[in-house]
C-alpha cells in the first residue's frame, strides 16, 4: 500500500527500485556442465512416485528420471514436485534499495542490506540458492527473495479478501471487478434446511443391512459360518448349524427388543400387597424357663447364680410381677 493508499504489488514496487525497466527481470538458469545430469531429473533417494520407473533398467537414477519426466509418452498428473532452485533476482535491480522499504515498514534492524559476516542468527533462503559469492551478496540477495515472496503471498491474499468481499455483496464492484464474480449467487449461502438430507448415489455399490436390522421374516437374518462376533441370546442354543441358531437367536433378540419399545411408551403402575403381622412364638415365655445352652440374650441373667439355667430363666421378662428384671435380680442378691 502506497502513501496514497491505493494497492500495488510486488511487481510494481520491482520497478522502481530496477530503474528503467518495468517489471524485474527473473534470472535465468546457470548453463550446467555436460558431464551433470540435465534438468528435470530426481536425486537419489526420492522414494515419491514415478512413473514407468520399475520397467526401466540400465541407466543410473537422475538420467532415468530425466527421461521419464520430458517424454511426453509418459502418463504423467501435469503438477510436477520439483521447485527451481536458481535464484529468482535478478542482478541489476537494486536490491540494497529494496531491502531498505522492509526495514521501514516492519522496524526489522536485523535483515537490513548491510549484513556483518559471522552473524549466526537466521537467515531465511540463504542456505536454499546462493552460493559462491561474497556473504553480503548472499545475504542481500537471500533477504530480497524473501521479502518478494512475502509480499506475493500479501498481495494474493489481499485478492482473495477482496473477492470474498466482492462475492459477499459487502463491496461494490467497479467495472473491471465485475469480471471477477464468476459465482451465481451470492455467497454464503442461506440453507434452505435445518440439516442436510444424506446424499445416496445411484451408481455406488450399496452394502447389505445389518442382520439386526432386518425383519424376522427375511431369509438372510443370520451371521454367516465363522462369524466370532457376539450374538446376543445364543448362548443357550445348540445343537443347530450355525445359520440356524443365529437366526433364532436374532429373532428373539429383536422380539425382546420390539417389547422393550412398546413397555417404554406405557406408564408404571406399582402394586405391593400388604402383609399383616405374623405372631411368632415367644422367646421369653410366661410360665417356664428357656431351654439350656440357649446363647441369646437374657435380660439381667448376669446378675443371677446359685439355680439352674432353667429356674433362673423363669419368666425373663417378669411380666405380671410389676418388677424389671433388673430389680428382681437386686432383691434376690438382698
């Protein structure tokens, strides 16, 4: 963005710091030796995909490729893996200049055009494309790709934001923008339902229902000979071929199932009979002792000795005596 606010891209700010020429020129390719393996080709070692490579026999890996690659024979997807590697400055344009207008944009004192040999920090692209020359020329050069780059990616996604903008509706398009609305509506789109309806495609290979979704009536409700799966109520079943007791089992599975459903939608009435007392017999009785070596508890039994087990437990509870065992017991120690 210029000082007068209007756009520009990376190209345009090229020319001005190339002088005379409108656009920066990109550099070409250095001319190889004879003896290295021409472009395009694969180092060895790449394990991607290549086509017609296994039928190829007799050369080393880079001029196989190479062959590959350029014969227009070869079946081949058109979107090649392999980058440039030569730098895309050229040599003329002025890159100190260029390099100055990122120092003033970004405040970055660390890449600036005049870089001090021994700097360890990062420096992106330099160890990608550059080599032979002095380490301020590697880095001004390196520094400048990157910038360029930068300021592409800034520019396409200042385009894409201006098309959303445009095919939202929320940016009056001018005359030459309106060749760039290719969309017949615009854009997001309202749905016309809560949820999607699933989409089945006539042409598609339609797999079977599951057995347990199928009705008892239907012939292949069971599982199929070697099935290890769990088969709900079979455990119980033998002496049947395998197809034939998980079919019963299916069945009465899906019958237990179909009263489980029909019980959810009915209410719960509760019914409990009530049951009067029922009269025991007495563990303490009235009129005669407890029978010995009874282990239970006897009220103030402690505090008697000198009798039998069954005289001392005679009538326990003292009823009809207007006495507590426990005082009964005193006056007998008295």
């Amino acid at each position: 963005v210029t000082q007068a606010g209007t756009e520009c891209s990376p190209c345009d700010l090229y020319g001005d710091f190339a002088g005379k020429n409108d656009k920066m020129p990109q550099e070409q390719p250095p001319k190889k030796s004879i003896l290295m393996t021409p472009d395009p080709y694969h180092t060895p070692g790449y394990l991607g995909y290549c086509p017609q490579f296994k039928y190829q026999i007799g050369s080393t890996f880079g001029n196989t490729t190479h062959r590959l690659l350029t014969n227009p024979n070869v079946a081949a997807s058109g979107r090649s893996v392999l980058t440039e590697t030569f730098p895309r400055l050229s040599q003329g344009v002025d890159k100190a200049a260029f390099i100055r207008t990122r120092t003033a944009s970004w405040g970055d004192q660390k890449l600036t055009e005049k870089m001090v040999p021994g700097y360890t920090g990062y420096i992106p692209k330099m160890q990608n494309h550059y080599f032979g020359s002095r380490y301020a020329d590697t880095c001004g050069s390196a520094i400048a790709d990157f910038e360029s780059d930068q300021r592409g990616h800034t520019a396409k996604r200042d385009d894409m934001r201006r098309l959303t903008a445009l095919q939202t509706g929320r940016l009056k398009p001018t005359a030459d923008q309106k060749m760039l609305i290719t969309a017949s509506y615009q854009t997001p789109l309202k749905p016309i339902a809560r949820q999607a309806k699933p989409y089945y495609s006539p042409g598609s290979l339609q797999h079977i229902k599951t057995p347990y979704r199928m009705s008892n009536e239907e012939a292949k409700k069971h599982f199929m000979s070697g099935y290890t799966g769990f088969v709900p109520k079979a455990r119980g079943l033998m002496g049947m071929g395998y197809p034939v007791l998980t079919n019963a089992a299916l069945c009465e599975f899906t019958n237990e199932m179909g009263k489980n459903v029909t019980l959810k939608t009915q209410p719960i009435t509760i019914h409990r009979e009530t049951k009067g007392r029922v009269e025991t017999k007495a563990i303490y009785p009235e009129g005669s002792g407890l029978v010995p070596h009874y282990t239970g508890h006897i009220p103030a039994q402690k505090f008697k000795f000198g009798d039998t087990f069954g005289h001392s437990t005679y009538n326990a509870l003292k009823i009809g005596t207007g006495m507590t065992p426990q005082q009964e017991a005193i006056i007998s120690v008295q």
